[in-house]
C-alpha cells in the first residue's frame, strides 16, 4: 500500500456527518445509518491531527458553512435525511464548489445507494443477483402477482435506497401473498421508499472490503453469522441494533469462492464509478453461487463497531490510517 503524506496542520478540513440522534431509531428511520457520538468524536480527533478541523454536521445551511470555513477538503460520511439523493448532496455541493471530497461522487452514491438499480447494473456485468423487480405503489403487489409468483416464495422485502439494514424487520422474509401485501404496505408508509421484492436466498453472508490506496485492494473477508449460523437467518435492523451477531473475520470459505466474489466486488465497484472504499455485501447460496447483495460506498469507519474497520485491522490497517488514506486520496484528486 502507498506511503501517505498529507500537507501540513494548515490544512482546513471540513468534517461532514449527521447529528447523532439521542433517541433509539427504529427499523424505518434514515437515522439507524447515522454514527453514534463517540464514533463522530473519535473522527473528528483523527481529522484534526491533520489540519483544522470544522465539524459540518447536516442542516439546511450547510452550504453557507462550507463556504465561509474556506476548506481544502471534505471528509464525508453524512447520510442526510431523505429522498433518494440523499447520500449524493455532500460530495455534489463540494464539487460544484471546487473542493476535494473524499469517498466516490454524486453519480455513483446516487446509483449504488438504489439497489434496484445497481442490481441491474450488476447483471449487465454478469454478477449473479438473486432474481428481483420493484414495486412502487401497493396495487403493484396484484398487478404483477405473476411476476411475484414465477420468483418464488419465499421473498425478501426491503427498501429500495434504505443502508444499515434500514427497513429490514423480522417479517421481512415472506411466505404467501398477504404476508407480502403487508411488508410492502409497511414500506411504502414508514420507509418513503419503493419496495425491492427479491428471491431469498438461503445461505451465509459475506462481506468484502475495498480499500483504494495507489491500487484496490480487497480487505479479508468478514462473514456475518447470525443465530448460530441458522441459512435462513438474515441481518434485520433489530439483529443490527442488539448486536446479535459474530463476525468471523478472515472468513473460514475455500480460496475458490473467495476468489470469485472479491472479483465480483472490484467489477460492480468500477462499474457503478465507485472511489476510495466500499463494502460489497453477498448472500452464499447452499448451492454454491455467491449473490451480491448491495454495495455501500459510504461503510461505517467506527472503530468500535463497524465490519468494515475489522476488515481493515485484521488486514494490518487501523482505522486512524483510514482516515488518513481517504484525505490523501481527496487531495490528489483535486
């Protein structure tokens, strides 16, 4: 990985994130991807060992703020608060501002955050999805009940732009018609968001880091075990939220397999124009075919919890590097 050299403590950093919400976020709210307040605080005193930092938390005036701090950079993990743009806005203002962003750009946060979309994108590069569509109203649910019943139960309902297993709830997983009637019902009100209706796909989950350093490189992969590694168990937001999950990372899978989805996850990183990082989530089917799942420009960095910085530490880089490698990647885009 390439030596990192960031300019001297004159640099003026923006720091941009979502206020931590104090109270406890429920499976619909946008809020469940934010990071909690020692993670933001962690970041900012990591930020600020390379410059003067200013923390830009999201607001409407966020663009009058970035502008008076008169910044070299942007570090950004905000979320924001909703509409599929969501994720897009930061690095959009920064670069109608002419300021160095870190991380991938308006167009690909736009596209890998729709997961109708980026499963389009990742069949056209013949990278096996299990086999989906969207429905956008709930009369969508009878008007293509053909479609619904030639995927097969059982179906997996979620969000269409929903992260951090936004959306995703125990009943999510569905056996019959009306139990998916309600699942997307129950999206369609309290997720503002079209229903992504998929086969489900029984097996274990992966997940595969990139970092971006000089050259892409493929963290260890971590796979998530869930309840005791039950395939048919899936990372709900209340499996998420209590913690009630082991993470095996370097994942004990055959060489073979781990091959292919790192070359998978490269493939639809370059194709939906991601930069710096990602995380590329696959569902290992019990019959040997590793299905992506999403891709998430925009992983958690905690030190304290988040897949991505175990992948990275176990692949000899802490998180503080982290930091570092994205600002330095930033700055020599510009």
């Amino acid at each position: 990985m390439r030596a990192v050299t960031i300019p001297s403590n004159e640099l003026r950093i923006g720091f941009a994130y979502d206020n931590p919400v104090d109270d406890d976020s429920t499976a619909g709210s946008i809020s469940c991807e934010y990071e909690d307040t020692r993670t933001i605080d962690w970041m900012f005193d990591c930020l600020s060992r390379f410059g003067k930092t200013t923390r830009l938390p999201w607001g409407q005036d966020i663009i009058a703020r970035i502008i008076d701090a008169r910044l070299d950079v942007i570090f950004n993990i905000t979320e924001a608060t909703e509409g599929r743009n969501r994720e897009s806005l930061i690095p959009a203002i920064a670069e109608s501002l002419g300021i160095p962003c870190t991380g991938t750009d308006a167009v690909g946060l736009g596209l890998s955050l729709d997961k109708y979309l980026s499963k389009v994108i990742a069949n056209y590069e013949g990278i096996p999805t299990p086999p989906f569509l969207k429905i956008e109203n709930i009369s969508g649910v009878d008007v293509r009940q053909d479609e619904l019943i030639e995927l097969g139960y059982p179906l997996f309902v979620k969000p269409v732009t929903g992260g951090s297993s936004q959306g995703i709830r125990r009943t999510s997983k569905v056996d019959s018609l009306d139990s998916l009637r309600s699942e997307v019902k129950w999206i369609l009100n309290n997720c503002n968001d079209s229903a992504l209706i998929e086969k489900f796909v029984i097996g274990r989950e992966f997940c595969i880091g990139l970092l971006e350093s000089g050259e892409l490189r493929c963290l260890p992969i971590a796979e998530l075990r869930l309840e005791n590694g039950d395939p048919e168990t899936y990372y709900s937001f209340d499996l998420k939220s209590t913690h009630q999950k082991e993470i095996i990372c370097p994942a004990e899978i055959p060489s073979e397999i781990s091959q292919t989805m790192k070359d998978y996850a490269v493939r639809i990183f370059r194709a939906l124009g991601c930069r710096d990082l990602a995380r590329v989530d696959f569902r290992f089917s019990s019959d040997g075919v590793p299905y992506f799942l999403e891709i998430n420009p925009l992983p958690g960095l905690s030190p304290y919890y988040s897949i991505f910085t175990i992948q990275a530490e176990a692949g000899g880089i802490k998180p503080e590097r982290i930091i570092e490698i994205l600002i330095n990647n930033a700055l020599e885009r510009n």
